[in-house]
C-alpha cells in the first residue's frame, strides 16, 4: 500500500519514475527516476564527448521496455543475526549484502527462483555462508535465462561438494518452478570476492542451457559470457554486421569472441571466420555452437587475443585478414593486439566496446597508426545503470 501511495506521489510531482526502495544501497542503477528519454541522450552526449576527438557518435539505439533485461541474475546470500536469511546484492563498495527481492531490470522468474531457493533453504536447514568466519554452505545463486528459448540454469555456489538433502532439494526446487532446465553445483571455496569457483558438476539436466541469438543457437555454460540484454544485442551484432559491410569473400577474426556469437553471426556473409578468446569453457561453447549451427567456415582458438595476433601477425603478416571485429572487456585491447593489428593491415576494424572511456584511448592509438574512426553508434545494453555499448567502424587509411 505504501509503495503505492508514494508512487502515486512521483508521478504527480512530474516527469519523475518511481524508485526501487534499496537503489541508494545497491548502487547499480545511476538513473533511477530518470525518463528514459533522458537517459539515452545523456548516454549519447557522453560518447558523443568521449569520441568527439575521432568520429562521430550516429546514434543511441535504445529499448522499447526498458525494463527486465536482465538474463542473468546474480544473488549473493547471508545471514542476519536475528537468523533471517536474506538475499541480494552487495552493497556498493563494500561487502554488505543488500536485500533484494525483485528487481526492475533483472528476469523476473529468475528474480522468483531466487526468493524461491532462499525459502528452501530456511526449510532444508541449508546453512548460508559467513564470509567472515568461512563457515556455511550457500554462498551465491546464479541464474541464466534463455531470452528466446525459456531454457533456465540455476547455479548453486556452494563452500563444499557435499550438499546434504541434495535430491530432495532439487524436487522442491522443480516442483515450485519446473521451468528450470538445468542445475549446477559450483564450488568456490576460497576466500574471495569472485563469485564462481573452479569446479562444477550439473546435478540436474545438461549443465548449459542454449539459447538463439541473430537466428543461431547458443549453448551457454555458467562460466562463459554471454551479452546480459538479448534483445539489445541483436540489435548490436546487426549494426555491426552492417558496418563491416561484408561481402561474402572476406577473412575475418573475430577477437575476444567468447562462445563465438559475432564471428557466427557473420560468418554467413564472410569466406571464412577465426575466433580468438581467453576463457576455455567459452571456446569449448564456441566450438560446440559451430557444430550445433553447421556453420563451417569458422575456427575457434583459446588464447590470449594479444599473444595470439602477434603470432598471426609474425607468421602471415599484412593482408592475411580483412575485417577485424574486436570486442574486449571493460580495460579495452592492449598494444600486443592492436600493433599486430596494424601490421595484418584489415580494411576495417570493428570496435565494439562496452566502455567508452577505453575505446576512446583505444582509437587514439588507432588514429596514429593508419586507422581513421568513420562512425560510432552508442548502444544501449543497460538501461537505468550508467554503461553504455558503443559499436565504431574504423577504416585503414589508404597509405
Ligand atoms: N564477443 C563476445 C564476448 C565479449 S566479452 C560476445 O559478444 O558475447 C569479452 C570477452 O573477452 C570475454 O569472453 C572474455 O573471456 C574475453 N577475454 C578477456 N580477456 C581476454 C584476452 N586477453 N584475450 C582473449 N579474450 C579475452
């Protein structure tokens, strides 16, 4: 009834959406009550500013609904003193934990497995993790949520191997929410701020779940990334399918590829297709999607993109690739790959980042080694935080 008055409140005093109750504490979304509208311009000035020294920023590509995007849900669990056991996100800087019980931008059935395995766990006695004293057994849930497919994997982040009452928690767990298509246990034992450990075993169904993306089908394992927003990153690989412009004749590499999504999706216009990426279980994901798709004309490597080019580039040097599509983590590329870059010498390079303040440092070096930034488009992946995608097609200046 209170939310309710209150939201009633907002919406009089103006413009202004409703707000989640904890987003003071959890800190994840810098735009809370802001119209969308606003939100996507203020993300397109900030590009646009960040890129202003290299290219311009064409567009923003935003969101119908804005909201529960997200297919991959992360919850961390604790203890209260009182004995309450709460789930949810933690704190921003710092290791509170912030209790969460649905969220505006997150799948909303994962949000309800989530309430649902923190009821089973006060009825299965399971006892939840201290972080301070190393002691309990739940340390985090993880779910991931086949966008298109409704295919569902819940990952148990537990302190030891041995779950007791295992079967029948599983039972429960299906009979509230038979959506679920597979359960993971992952053991992390170690004192540290990751989430998921080394070791992990499906205790129910595949251990991945598959989803389709530009048409193909993907197998996601718990430790491969996979884009958090489906639809967002459709449209994301087809702004940058269409920059590379491909014409059917090219090779091309597809660096940071993880389960090889933007390689598969344009190895249907390119002659042939080479992935690059650190994380083995994404290349063991990325090799099984070529197969489950046919798609022929593409090969995968595990290794480091930097390490990699540099060997590519010793051994076929220029013009051994045509397009490069590039798309790194938060800290950007690195020298290693971007100088090899240089000396393969492709046509096109295309950037898809999700920090524009690397990219921007990133086209600096590009800009001084023969590379001109010819359009930019921001994307965007994750309404109401303040990220923001940003796909840019370089060109090699004719020398
Ligand atoms: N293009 C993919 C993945 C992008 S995320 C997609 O759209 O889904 C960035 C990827 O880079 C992750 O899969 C991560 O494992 C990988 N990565 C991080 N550092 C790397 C490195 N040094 N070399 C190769 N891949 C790396």
């Amino acid at each position: 009834m209170e939310g309710k008055k209150s939201k009633e409140k907002e919406v009089k005093k103006g413009p202004k959406l409703a707000v989640c109750p904890v987003t003071k504490k959890c800190g994840s979304c810098a735009y809370q009550g802001v119209p969308y509208n606003e939100q996507v311009k203020k993300k397109k000035k900030e590009v646009a500013k960040l890129l202003k020294p290299y290219c311009e920023v064409k567009g923003i590509l935003g969101m119908e609904n804005p909201y529960e995007y997200r297919n991959k849900v992360h919850a961390v669990f604790a203890r209260l003193k009182n004995g309450t056991i709460i789930s949810g996100t933690y704190e921003a800087n710092s290791h509170r934990v912030v209790a969460v019980d649905s969220c505006m931008i997150e799948n909303q059935k994962a949000d309800a497995i989530i309430r649902s395995v923190r009821e089973l766990a006060k009825s299965f006695k399971i006892k939840i993790y201290d972080e301070d004293t190393g002691y309990g057994l739940l340390r985090h849930v993880l779910v991931r949520v086949g966008h298109h497919s409704g295919q569902i994997m819940v990952v148990l982040v537990l302190s030891n191997p041995v779950m007791p009452g295992k079967n029948n928690f599983v039972k429960a767990l299906l009979k509230l929410h038979p959506e679920i298509t597979t359960i993971v246990v992952n053991v992390n034992d170690k004192k540290t701020s990751m989430v998921l450990g080394d070791k992990e075993k499906p205790i129910y169904g595949k251990g991945y779940i598959e989803d389709t993306l530009c048409g193909l089908t993907f197998r996601i394992s718990p430790k491969s990334f996979y884009q958090i927003n489906t639809e967002q990153t459709e449209v994301l690989y087809k702004k940058a399918i269409k920059l590379a412009d491909l014409k059917g004749k090219e090779r091309v590499l597809d660096a940071y590829c993880g389960i090889g999504t933007i390689g598969m999706a344009a190895a249907k216009h390119a002659k042939e297709v080479i992935g690059v990426e650190l994380n083995p279980d994404a290349v063991k994901d990325a090799r099984a999607n070529a197969k489950i798709n046919g798609v022929k004309n593409i090969q995968f490597y595990q290794n480091d993109a930097g390490k990699f080019m540099v060997q590519m580039a010793a051994q076929e040097g220029k013009g051994a690739i045509d397009v490069v599509f590039m798309d790194p983590p938060r800290a950007g590329s690195d020298e290693a790959f971007m100088s090899s870059v240089v000396k393969l010498a492709p046509k096109k390079v295309v950037y898809v980042s999700c920090n524009p303040e690397t990219l921007a440092r990133d086209l600096a070096y590009f800009k001084k080694n023969g590379y001109e930034a010819k359009e930019a488009w921001a994307v965007d992946m994750f309404p109401f935080t303040s990220h923001v995608e940003t796909v840019c097609l370089l060109s090699r200046k004719a020398q």
